[in-house]
C-alpha cells in the first residue's frame, strides 16, 4: 500500500494517477472507498469533474435497499450496514461497467434529499474509459462484497483524523434534515459500527489517501 497526502481535495499525483488509468487502454474502473465522512464522495466527484468526458462516476450508495424493503426486513434502524445494500446488484453492475460492451449502461443514483435510489440516472457511454465507482465496502473480502474487488482496476482508501471525520458526518446528518442530537447519534452509533468494519478492510487497498 503506498501513501499520499494531497494536502487539499485534489492533489496532482491523484489526478495524474486517474489519468493514467483513462489513458491505459479499454474501460478500466477505479473505486474509491473509507469510512463514512472521510471525503470519498468529495475525492470522487472532484476527480470526475476534472476528468470532464473521459469519466463517469457512479457510486455505491445507488444500491440501498428502498426504505419499505427495510421495513420490511426490519434493518431500518441499521440503513447503511452491509446488509441493507442489494450488493448482488452493485456487482452486475460493475460486470456491465467493465464489459463496455453495450451503447450505454445506466446505473442508479442516491438522492439524500430523499432516502431512496433513483434507477436509470447515470449513463455511461461505452465510449467513456474510466468509470470511478466510491461507496463503504468495495474491499469487503466477505459475502457478495467478497466480489467487488476483482472488478476493480485500483481501489484506493480515504482516512482522515477521526474527529474532523466525526465532525462533518453529524454536520452532513443535520444538513440532510437530521436535530443535532439524531445527528450524533447516528453519527456515533450505527455509522461507527460500520465504520469499524471498513477500517478492516484498509489494508486491501493500493493506495491510501490522507
């Protein structure tokens, strides 16, 4: 594992590093993974915004299970653990994504504001080479997840200090509707166990990113 320290959002090694991968030949998929509030999400989209047409991101969190199916299976109080995911059909995906043998491929989208997954809101042309995938459990080695990592070209870990991480996911709960005392909760609970859980999976990845 090598590490890296980009010091702001994007650093130039990062970005070069993506580039190469674009540049490599064939549709090659980068994933992006951490704890939640680490700066995957923000990591990933800045790397799509400067790659422009020549990427596409797509993240994980598209395959949450809607809130009735959660009900239903009574995992509502536990909404982002390992199993509150369809993680069968975030890996047909990816299978899609890397065959690049279709015009084009859509893949769902989360939308915060509501708490569900919207299908159909991503396209993906086939023409497009990289394809930059983030989300929790990419280097879960257990279950369906165990088949995410094959799929994936390079996969790097975001970590940051563990309290301005704490910090900025009971900021990104209240922003999304949540009191600042569901916020922590939250935030503190159930977010950490899965937090503990990916932390396991750090040393799985190529490059670690500070």
């Amino acid at each position: 594992m090598t590490g890296t320290d980009p010091g702001t959002v994007l650093d130039h090694a990062l970005l070069e590093r993506a580039r190469r991968l674009a540049d490599s030949g064939g549709r090659r998929i980068l994933g992006i993974t951490g704890p939640p509030g680490a700066g995957k999400s923000t990591l990933a989209e800045a790397l799509a915004a400067e790659l422009g047409d020549r990427a596409r991101l797509v993240g994980m969190d598209g395959f949450h299970l809607a809130e009735a199916e959660l009900r239903r299976l009574g995992r509502q109080d536990r909404k982002g653990a390992p199993d509150t995911f369809d993680a069968l059909g975030y890996v047909a995906l990816l299978r899609r994504l890397r065959a690049a043998d279709e015009p084009v491929v859509y893949a769902p989208f989360f939308d915060r504001s509501i708490e569900e997954a919207v299908a159909g809101s991503v396209p993906v042309p086939r023409e497009v080479p990289l394809v930059i995938t983030e989300g929790n459990y990419l280097l879960v080695d257990e279950g369906a997840w165990a088949a995410v990592r094959p799929y994936l070209d390079e996969c790097w870990y975001v970590e940051t200090d563990e309290e301005d991480r704490l910090e900025r996911l009971i900021a990104r709960h209240q922003r999304f509707g949540r009191s600042p005392a569901e916020a922590r909760e939250r935030s503190v609970g159930s977010d950490q166990r899965n937090a503990e859980v990916i932390a396991g999976t750090r040393r799985r990845a190529d490059l670690l990113v500070r």
